[in-house]
C-alpha cells in the first residue's frame, strides 16, 4: 500500500539526488564518492 503523495515525494526525492550526483562526478568524481558513502551511513 503506497500513498501517491509518498511515492511522487520519493521520486522528487531520487531525481534531485541524481542530479546532485551528477553535478558532483563533474566537479570531482572522488568528493560525489564519498557523498554517497556519507548519504548511505545516515
């Protein structure tokens, strides 16, 4: 059971942290790395 306001948030959500991602890897692969790791340890 998914509430649509849930989902539509957590793909805002996953396309603004794509985006971010992808800023991050052209200014410098090694800091978006280890944004992710840091994201992923919260």
């Amino acid at each position: 059971m998914v509430n649509k306001n849930v989902s539509g948030k957590g793909n805002k959500e996953l396309l603004w942290f794509f985006i971010s991602f992808f800023i991050c890897l052209q200014l410098e692969k090694h800091d978006a790395i280890d944004f992710i790791i840091i994201e992923e340890t919260k």
